[in-house]
C-alpha cells in the first residue's frame, strides 16, 4: 500500500475519532508488510496454513486496526512463581515403551507459540514464551475472539439494552423480510440459528465439514486489508461483489441463503452467528465493537495491556476473529469467568447467569451437539452454549470451558479449582482431530491435573 493511501486512512482516522479516549484508530506498520513479502505472504494471504508460524504474533500490524488501551489503574496485580515445571511432566509417547516430556509436546508437536498457567488466586505457576514471541506480544485470537465478543454482548444485554430472546430482526435490519429475522439472538449465540450453507467457502483452509465462515465476509470486515479504488479507501471486490461493509455482506446473505436446519435443533458451526449477535449489541447501545470492549469489557477486567481489533473503513470489526491481545491478558479473560465474572477486586464485570449457563448447558445445546458437527466425535461430553465449549474428560470426571481458535488459540478455566491454562499455537492444520487432542487431552487436562496434586485450590 502507498504513502498515498496511507494519508487517506490517517486522515480518516482523525476525522471519525472515537468517543472513547482508549480507542484510537491506526493504519498498518509498512515495514511489517515488506518484511513478510520475503516469505512470500502480505495481507492478502496471511492467514493461509502454510504461514502460521509467520503470522499469528502481532499480525495486527498488517492491518487497519483499533487499540483498546487497558486502565492503567485497574491492571490485575500478577505474581510469577513459576513453581510448575513442564519439562517434569512426562508421559507415554505415541512410541512403545517412550516418554515424552510436555515442554516437548507442546513447543514441537503442538507448535505453541506462547503459554500461561495461572491458578485461582491470580498467580502465574508457568509461562514459556517461543518463536522470539514475549509477555507484550499480540496473539491473534482466531476464533477464540467469539468468546470476548459474546461477554460484551451479554454485559450489554444485562444492562438493558436488548434481549436474547429478541428476535434478531428487531436490532439487524438487514435480516427482515427473511426466515432469518425471526431467530432469537439466543440461537444465534448458540450457534443454532440453522446457518449451514454459506455464500463463499474460504478457500485452503481445510476444514473438517468445510469452512466456517465466508472469504467474502471476512474481506468485507477488512480482515484482508483494505484498497484504493472508486477514489476511497474500501475492501476488495470478493468473488461474491462489491461488498463494501458488514452489513452489504449481511443483507446478501440473508437474502440469498435460506436456513439448512430448523432453529434451536442443530449445532452448526459458523462465524455469521456470532455477526448477528454482536451487531445486535452494537444496534442497540450505538457502538462499534471495540468501543464496547473498551467501555463495558477491557477498562473493568484488570487487563494489563492493550489489545486490538482489525477494522474496515467504517471501523467495523469481525466479531468471529479479529482480536490481538497478550498471552497474560488471554488468560485473565478465562480468569475472569472461573471468578463468577468478578474482577481481581471483587467488581462484578460479566453477569454470572451468563457463565453459569456456561458451566451447565441446557438440554436443547446438549441434543443439537451431536447432530451434525465432527466435534462429536472427539468430545462427546460436550456442548456449545453463549460462544463457548464445555467439555468433560470421561477419564477424570474434570470439566473446563474454553474459548477456542482454529491454530490452537485456546483459553480454559476449570470449574472445581477456577485454575486457567492459556495456549496461543500456531498448528498449521486448521482443528480436527490432532490438534483437539493435543491441545485438551494431551496439554490442558494434564496441567489442571497436576496443579491439583499441589496447593491450587479455589479460593472463591
């Protein structure tokens, strides 16, 4: 992109600047670009399998990107004891008769970048930090992002200003005069609004059962940048038109796909739900959605750094995975929700029916688990409620909850001891069956398990 283009969005940036003094608007970093040209990605190809290891820490710096500044008088108050060595934790390898140590499982055969093992009383028992990664590097978050994005909306919804029960109609214009209008937010949360089929496949990710969100509409978000044409600054044209926002995007969709299964019956992956249901947050408080992290999320949780969120435009963010933010504040996130949604000082900053409903499911999330979704099959003990999973090990009886990425971004907390283990990964080969297993039953479980044989109890 040239100086010129540069200019415009700099200009841009002054002229819309936020109401919120922490969220400022920014362009991307040049020479970040360039250096990455010599292993052949830039921003149009970067998230592609091959580059994961290139460009899962501070990828934000090739994009248009909102900051979100931590209130640096809120930080939560870390201690580093670092009494959990991983290099002693030895298990049975896939090889007869050989052991293998967790410092090996995790920074070769599960390519984690960085991790944080925090146990309840907000105190850091082991942290590694690989790749030339650090505590202030930016992970993106992939998908692990919905999670962040369903806590803001159910603060907003607890103050008021909507209801899940809302039909999605009443706050996303775009959906009306569709079958999609008449789906409550709460199914949209859930991930069973009935979306299967999409308008555009993002191609080369490998998926199992396919993609789970369109190239189009991620392009329309900026997740692929933004150009010069038509004299403005604007994303480029995807294979499905000119789609200039998230809401051309929207509208095309709901115009032009019909619902695959009957609302509320079906557990079906896809990146559009969690769309709908922070746009309705955005709707009805007249916010975009860094402003309502800023405001309502990344100011009240004792986050100690600032995160970002790739923009278009119009400033508009992929609520489905957008997000850059530090391993320690990754971790204080799952933090958070093992507290009851209480902050480090005892405020109260996500609603707690929000997480008890979390922990518990309902029988309609755990019958629509099983319908459709591969993920069945490798965790039957499991659901998907409000933009998280839970998941039970059938060996130890231990549940956790888990925000999840595509490359191994996962975050847990763990609901008998509150104790979080947070993972940032690059793993080339998008979920699946690999990946799910190493990270869960060969990294997070163990660790949970072996910090219950020492003193992290609960203390709430």
């Amino acid at each position: 992109m040239n100086k010129r283009v540069i200019a415009v969005i700099a200009l841009s940036v002054v002229a819309t600047a936020t109401l919120f003094a922490d969220v400022t608007y920014h362009e991307p970093d040049q020479q970040y670009e360039k250096n990455m040209h010599r292993y052949g990605t830039g921003i149009k190809n970067w998230e592609r399998a091959e580059f994961m290891r290139f460009t899962m820490a501070d990828s934000y710096l090739f994009h248009y990107y909102a900051k979100v500044t931590a209130d640096k008088n809120n930080k939560m108050s870390l201690k580093v004891s670092n009494t959990l060595d991983i290099t002693k934790m030895m298990f049975d390898d896939i090889v007869p008769n050989e052991k293998i140590s967790l410092y090996n499982i995790m920074r070769d055969r599960a390519s984690v970048q960085s991790y944080v093992v925090m146990n309840a009383a907000g105190e850091i028992v082991a942290e590694d930090y690989w790749s030339n990664t650090n505590q202030k590097t930016k992970h993106h978050l992939m998908s692990a992002n919905k999670s962040f994005s369903s806590m803001v909306a159910y603060i907003v919804a607890d103050k008021g200003f909507f209801k899940l029960s809302d039909k999605a109609g009443k706050w996303v214009e775009e959906l009306r005069g569709t079958p999609w209008a008449d789906i409550t937010l709460q199914e949209y949360s859930d991930m069973t609004s009935g979306i299967g089929t999409l308008l555009s496949s993002a191609n080369g990710w490998g998926m199992p059962g396919g993609s789970t969100w369109d190239s189009c509409m991620s392009t329309a978000g900026g997740y692929n940048g933004l150009i010069k044409r038509d004299g403005k600054l604007l994303p480029p044209i995807d294979d499905k038109g000119d789609l200039r926002t998230l809401s051309d995007y929207v509208t095309k969709f709901a115009h032009n796909v019909k619902p695959t299964y009957k609302a509320g019956t079906t557990y079906e992956y896809r990146g559009l739900n969690t769309e709908i249901l922070a746009l309705a947050a955005e709707r009805a408080t007249g916010l975009n959605l860094s402003e309502l992290m800023d405001k309502y999320l990344w100011s009240k949780g004792g986050f100690n750094s600032f995160m970002t969120m790739y923009v278009n435009q119009k400033h508009e963010s992929l609520a489905a995975g957008s997000m850059n933010c530090t391993n320690r504040d990754f971790a204080i996130g799952s933090w958070i929700m093992g507290h009851g949604g209480k902050n480090w000082k005892g405020e109260q900053v996500i609603p707690e029916h929000f997480i008890e409903q979390i922990k518990n499911g309902d029988q309609k999330v755990k019958d629509a688990w099983a319908k459709v979704s591969y993920e069945h099959l490798l965790a039957p003990n499991a659901f998907y409620k409000n933009q998280w999973r839970t998941i039970t090990d059938d060996r130890t009886g231990r549940t956790i909850s888990v925000m999840v990425g595509v490359n191994g971004q996962l975050s847990a907390f763990d609901h008998k001891t509150g104790n979080v283990v947070a993972l940032f990964g690059a793993y080339r080969t998008p979920t699946g069956q690999a990946m799910v297993n190493l990270y869960l039953f060969d990294i997070i479980f163990p660790i949970l398990n072996k910090m219950d044989e020492g003193k992290s109890k609960k203390i709430i």
